[in-house]
C-alpha cells in the first residue's frame, strides 16, 4: 500500500470516528443528517458524471420522487420506514431506466438537454397530482419505526441510521468503481469509440449506471424526507439538479471524496448563512464556485489529490 493509500485510509477512518461521535461534540444531528443524505445525492450523481461521463441536468427528479414516495407511503399507508424506503428507491430506479433508456440514445449537450426536459416533466407531475400536496407538498411525515420495533423519533437513532445508510452507500460506489464493471465505465467516459471498437455494448453499461445513480439519489430524497419530515416541490426543482452538480465539481469530479466534500460546502453556508442574509446566500455560493472552479480546475479535492501525486513523482524522480 502507497502512502497516499494509508493517509487515505487514515483519514477515512479519522472522520468515520468524527462522525459516531459527532453528537457528543454538540453538533446538531439534523444539520449533519440533512448534510450525509446530500452527500449520498452527490456521490450518486458523481457516479454518473465522474466515472461515467454523463452530464445530467435532471438528477432532481429521482431525488424528488423518491422523497414524494417514501413520504406517501409512510404517512398515507402506515408503512414502516424500511419499507417506504425500498419503495422510494425502487421508484426511483424505475423512472432512472425510463429516462435512461430515451437519454442515453444522445451524447452531450443533448444528452443534459433531454435529462432536463423529463426532469421538468416530473416537477409539472408533482406539482399537479393529489398525492403530492401541491405547492403545500407533504408536510409532517412521521419518521415511525424501523422494522416496526425500534423508533426513529429521537435525533439520535435517526441519526446512526443516515450514517450507517451513508457508509455503506460510500462502500457500494466504491466497490462499484473498482469493480470491473467500473473500468469499463472509465473507458466509455475517456474513449467511447475505443469502448465500442473492443466489443463493449456502451449503451448497456450506460443504462446501468445510469439506474444505479438514479437509485442511489433516490436513497438520498427517501432520508431526506425521514430526517426533515417533508418532501416539497424544491426536490424537483431544476435548481435541486443544478446544486448537486455545484457539489460535484466544487468537491471534485471524478474522486470518491469529493463530493461529500463539497455537499458539505454547500450545506454549511447555507445552513450560516440563510437566516443573515437570506436569498443572496445563492449569490455568495455563486461566487464561491467562481473562485473555487478558477483556481481549483479539479475541484477541491481533485487539486489535493493532484499536488500529492506531483510530490509523489518529484520524490521518485531524484531517487530513479
């Protein structure tokens, strides 16, 4: 294992520990949950855009639906929390094969541009549908009881449980990239045409990953709808979509950590910065991603990561 494998891994661990232990510093459970199941959102679409190469500008919807699903069925059925989440995810992974199957058939800016337009299509549903609330959305979901024994009501076990569903998700996208499965998907993103020219059915193994990110944001709306007890029509906002790809390239597109770096960016100045200055919290943000894409062209942890392969070769040079 190279040393930048084992800090790596230490600081994996190191902030794994931050995290169990987070509510005995004080920090509010809510602010970190709300922030994990953003995180999960933008490694989900990270998936997508970083390993991938696939520029979706409509990731909002799966998010949503998600959050409108699980909150239905927990509120409005009685289901237990487990339960409305699979149903979530499930929707989720549905409507992302639907939309996948009709996007993937375009490249680029075609390809964002038809994410978009099915994502605008979902939002109109929403906004339109009895289930949903309307403009009101559903509002005092219960968190009830996982497996119908043990209650989700405290901050506290919520919370263990959004950290347990976070890590694991963080491991699955994980293992999913250094699957094989995943280095063919580096391969479409770098050279599609090479892909193809080696026998690869492209479009199949964009379809998957597109399900899979689809699923996993829809994970991320399902907590979401559980930690905060609502699901509303900015879900499905094209502004949703636009701020998880905000989160990607400020943390780093294409590295594992990246994009719960930058979620955590992202949520925190919202969080400090709404209640003092209300709507130009999107500004500041704004300008911040200026800075940030101007001086870090990989993003942040992108350009960490870099400068410590460049110490890593200037070391091994001398020595060669």
């Amino acid at each position: 294992m190279t040393r930048a494998a084992k800090l790596t891994r230490i600081t994996y661990i190191a902030l794994l520990i931050l995290a169990l232990i987070a509510p005995m510093l004080g920090l509010y459970p809510v602010f970190v949950m709300k922030l994990l199941c953003f995180a999960i959102f933008a490694c989900a679409f990270n998936l997508l855009l970083g390993f991938t190469g696939l520029l979706s500008f409509g990731h909002a919807a799966f998010f949503g639906s998600a959050a409108y699903v699980t909150g239905w069925f927990i509120k409005s059925q009685a289901w237990t929390p487990e339960l409305a989440i699979a149903a979530g995810v499930l929707a989720s992974g549905l409507l992302g094969l639907m939309v996948g199957a009709v996007a993937i058939r375009r490249q680029g800016i075609y390809f964002a541009m038809i994410t978009l337009a099915i994502a605008q299509m979902i939002y109109f549903v929403c906004l339109q549908a009895s289930f949903t609330g309307g403009e009101d959305g559903l509002q005092g979901v219960p968190r009830g009881a996982l497996f119908g024994m043990f209650s989700l009501g405290s901050d506290t076990a919520m919370y263990y449980l959004v950290v347990a569903v976070f890590v694991a998700c963080f491991l699955f996208i994980s293992r999913v990239v250094h699957s094989p499965f995943g280095q063919v998907l580096k391969m479409i993103r770098e050279n599609e045409p090479r892909a193809i020219s080696l026998g690869y059915n492209v479009d199949r193994y964009k379809l998957l990953a597109f399900v899979l990110s689809a699923a996993l944001a829809g994970l991320a709306g399902s907590l979401k709808t559980l930690v905060m007890g609502f699901a509303t029509l900015s879900d499905v906002h094209w502004s949703m979509s636009g701020e998880v790809i905000l989160m990607t390239l400020l943390g780093g597109v294409g590295t594992f950590f990246g994009p719960v770096f930058g979620a955590g960016i992202v949520i925190s100045l919202q969080n400090l910065l709404a209640d003092k200055v209300g709507s130009w919290v999107t500004v500041i943000i704004g300008v911040i991603f200026v800075i940030c894409v101007l001086a870090f062209r990989k993003g942040v942890v992108g350009e960490l990561q870099a400068w410590m392969e460049r110490r890593r070769r200037a070391a091994i040079t001398p020595s060669a």
